[in-house]
C-alpha cells in the first residue's frame, strides 16, 4: 500500500515547516528558513545544501545559547573579556601565558590557578575573563568572593544544608574564588572554605584572586595549620601569576590621558 503525496502550495509549505519547527523545538530555522529557501532557489543549492545550513545554524546557536546560560549560571559581576586586556600597561602579566590558560587545558587536569597582585592590577578582570572563556568552551562555571562564599557556607550550615552546598560547589568544572585575603575569616569560616576546597582536590579547578602574597595569608586564616593546609591546596600543580603592584586601571587612564596629550 503505498501513501498519497500531494503537492502542497508554497503558503501551506510555509506553514507546514513553521508549525514543524514550533513543534521539533527548532526556532533557529524557523526564523532561517524561508531566507534560506529564497537564497537556495537563487544559487541553486542542493537540497543536502539547503538542509545542511539549515542544520548547521540550528546547531550554532543552541551552542550559542548554551555558552549564554553557562556564562549567567557563573554568576560573574560584570562583563570582562581577555581581549579588553592591555598588556602594554601591565608587563607583569605574559599574554602567552593567559593564551594558554584560555586553552582550558588547566581546567581539564583540574589544576588551580592564582593570580596575586595589589587592587587595580586586572586580577579580576583576568579571573572574569578566563572564567567566560571556559564557559564559552562548555565548561560549569561558578565566581564568588570569598566573603560571599563564606557566608553562604555559614548560612547553609545553619539551616543544616552544609553538606549539599559543599557538593553544588564541588560539581562545577571551575570555582573562582575573588578578593580572598581581603578580610580576616574566623575560624568557623575558614574551616568551611577548606572543606570547599578539600572537595575538588585534584580533581577540579580552582582560581583564585589575592591583593595578599601567600606570606601574608595568616591575617585571613588565623590559624596557621589550616592556613598552611590551604596554601597546599591551591598551589599544587598551580599556575602562579603576579599581576605586580601597581594599578592597572591607573596605568590605563595614565596611557590615555597621555595618548590624548600627543594628538
């Protein structure tokens, strides 16, 4: 027994693929399709042609899409790009370095990364940056402050939910921790931080953001057992970079105040 084709007009054609489309969950061709079909028609594109574009930027932006929401899930402050970094005001930072942490490689061993320097020296920026190329590139991303995270860790352990938020922050690929060392943490707290990161030891990253060398770490760990017991866990295998002291966002006004004084 064989089925009846019957030619439909280009109105019910139309209508057919849109309704295919609401339904299939397809919104990237159906917004595509009918410039696709009058460009097919004018270059004469294959009907494997047609549908292969079609295909390919349905797949493009769902990977767009997915990038966007990995990218808000992370929680970043504000936008940063590693291309926005200049390197010509600040020569601490090797951009051949940072060209290869944007690989994500590090992030695939697991290996953590701190960046160490005084404020305005683009740790942050750096630290926002790398952490929305590796969300770009398909990995969980989640930035906080250390205040933030300790807090949420106090606040969880209190509503006895301590272990499920250590697990949440265990399950993303890459954990950056910003402004760590800005403030004392008492020992409830620090004990908590080191509970985070005794669960993703060695086997998923941590980037940390610092204005405090390592030597000066025992004014926020108070205790010097578990300030050294966190030292250990986050230079292990780690990629160290010294953004240096003086201030990035300085040296760029400088760099355009004198940019404009030459013109």
């Amino acid at each position: 027994m064989t089925s009846a084709h019957h030619a439909l007009t280009a109105q019910a054609s139309d209508a057919a693929i849109d309704t295919a489309c609401r339904l299939l969950r397809l919104p990237t061709m159906r917004a595509q399709a009918a410039d696709t079909i009058a460009r097919a028609e004018r270059e004469g594109l294959s009907y494997a042609g047609f549908l292969a574009e079609l295909l390919m930027a349905e797949c493009e932006d769902r990977d767009r899409r997915r990038a966007e929401r990995r990218i808000r899930a992370a929680h970043f402050p504000r936008e940063k790009s590693l291309r926005e970094f200049d390197y010509r005001v600040n020569s601490n930072v090797d951009p051949a370095v940072i060209h290869n942490l944007a690989t994500c490689e590090w992030i695939a061993k697991g290996y953590p990364l701190c960046l160490i320097g005084d404020s305005g020296t683009g740790k942050s920026h750096l630290l926002i940056g790398l952490g929305t190329a590796a969300a770009m590139a398909g990995y969980r991303v989640r930035y906080t402050t250390a205040a933030a995270l300790v807090n949420e860790l106090v606040e969880a352990a209190d509503d006895k939910q301590l272990g499920k938020t250590i697990a949440r922050y265990g399950r993303v690929d890459l954990l950056e921790i910003d402004e760590l060392g800005y403030l004392e943490l008492d020992r409830r707290g620090a004990e908590m931080l080191f509970q985070v990161l005794t669960e993703r030891e060695e086997k998923s990253s941590i980037a940390i953001a610092s204005n405090e060398a390592f030597t000066g770490w025992s004014r926020t760990f108070t205790d010097p057992r578990l300030c050294a017991a966190i030292v250990d866990r986050l230079t292990f295998n780690a990629t160290l970079i010294e953004t240096g002291t003086e201030s990035y966002r300085l040296a760029r006004s400088k760099a355009k105040q004198n940019g404009k004084a030459a013109n």
